[in-house]
C-alpha cells in the first residue's frame, strides 16, 4: 500500500483557468510495469493531486509522451456507484466509481470529457480542455471542481488513475497497481485498490485558522 503523506498545496499554475492549483501530493507508480514497456507514453511514474479552496487538480506524469495517449481518472466520492466506466473501456474496477474523466490530448480544446453516474447510466456533464503547456515534460494536469465531486474541506476520496489508447483498449497502466494490469490490448485491466486523498484547507485559509487559532488561545489566557 503506497504511503500517504499530508501536504498542503504550495504553488499555483496557469491553465487557463483562475484559482487551478498546483503542486500536490504525489502517488508513485512503479515504471516498466507494462506488457510492452516500449510503451512509455503509456507507463505511469507518479500522479499529483491536489486542491484549492474551488478545485482539485490532478497531473499525470508518464516515462515518455506520445499525443494518441488517454488519460482515464476514476472517482469513488460516495457510498454506491458502479464498477463500469462511462467510455465502456474493458476494465475491472475495485472500486465503485461515481464520477469518471475521460481525456485525449491529440485535440486542441475540449479534449477532456466530465462524466458522473445518476444511479442507472453514465451522464456527460461537460467538456472541457485540460493544461496542455505540461506536456512538454510528460506531464498532463486535469483540473475539476469540487462542486463537480460534491467535496468539501475534509472530505476523503477514493481514486485511480490509467493510461490507454484508443478504441476498445484497456488501461494499460493503473496507478493503483506496482505490476501489470493487462497481458495485452486485447485482455481486460484491472484495477488494484484504489488510493485515497482528503480535500485540504487552501493555503491562505490554513494561514487564517491559524491565526484564529492563535487569537483564541490568546483571549483565553
């Protein structure tokens, strides 16, 4: 089980959206753990999330970059859900998911679709375009809001996060797994257990409960 460290968000990105946070926490992957590691683009080194007082970020960094990458994130936010994924892709879930991105960076714009489950069926909520100034460095940041997750401050998810290609192929790399998630492109992934993250005061409201803190203190002495 990989080790979870508490950390608070320290920088802020421009994507083309205000208030996107940046630095985060980072989940770990293991690398040459796919079924063909010439596969780099598709092979998961370490996976970042953070948050903001308004969004959550997540960056997915890979070995190497090719554009025909997908980008699949799971979200587990509630009790219930399902074991499918809104895009259909042959995958094995651990987890119940209620809310799915899906994304391919080999567009210019709207590359990045927000699917969440109603309790019978998957609904395209939107589309958006997700920080393409991180490819350079294999490094891709898909950023939603909490709104979007119904999270708040102190609230704990579960997520997972996979790499594929296109059509009907499986996740070829899933952060929650050390080892191979399929044998090929044309067996099933699945997932391992899926990680967890606890939404975090924003840097300047942690300074403010601080101080407040500090002010009781001091009106109790």
């Amino acid at each position: 089980m990989k080790a979870l460290v508490l950390v608070l968000p320290i920088a802020i990105i421009s994507s083309g959206a205000a208030g996107v946070p940046g630095a985060g926490l980072p989940y770990s992957d293991a690398t040459g753990d796919l079924f063909d590691n010439g596969l780099t683009n598709l092979d998961i080194a370490v996976v970042e999330v953070c948050n903001d007082a308004t969004n959550l970020c997540i960056t997915v960094e890979t070995v190497g970059y090719e554009n025909w990458t997908k980008y699949l994130i799971f979200f587990d936010t509630v009790d219930g859900g399902t074991t499918s994924n809104a895009w259909g892709r042959p995958i094995d879930l651990t987890s119940e998911i209620d809310r799915f991105v899906g994304s391919w960076v080999d567009a210019s714009d709207n590359n990045v679709q927000n699917w969440g489950w109603d309790g019978a069926g998957w609904v395209l909520d939107g589309t958006t375009s997700n920080d393409q100034s991180q490819i350079g460095a294999n490094r891709v940041s898909f950023t939603v809001s909490l709104a979007w997750l119904g999270l708040g401050i102190g609230d704990t998810f579960a997520f997972d996060v996979a790499t594929s290609g296109g059509g009907n192929d499986p996740g070829v790399d899933h952060l929650s797994r050390m080892d191979p998630a399929t044998l090929g492109w044309a067996d099933p992934s699945t997932s391992g257990p899926f990680l967890t993250y606890t939404i975090v005061p924003a840097p300047g409201a942690a300074a403010l409960l601080g101080l407040a803190g500090l002010a009781s203190r001091r009106r109790r002495g």
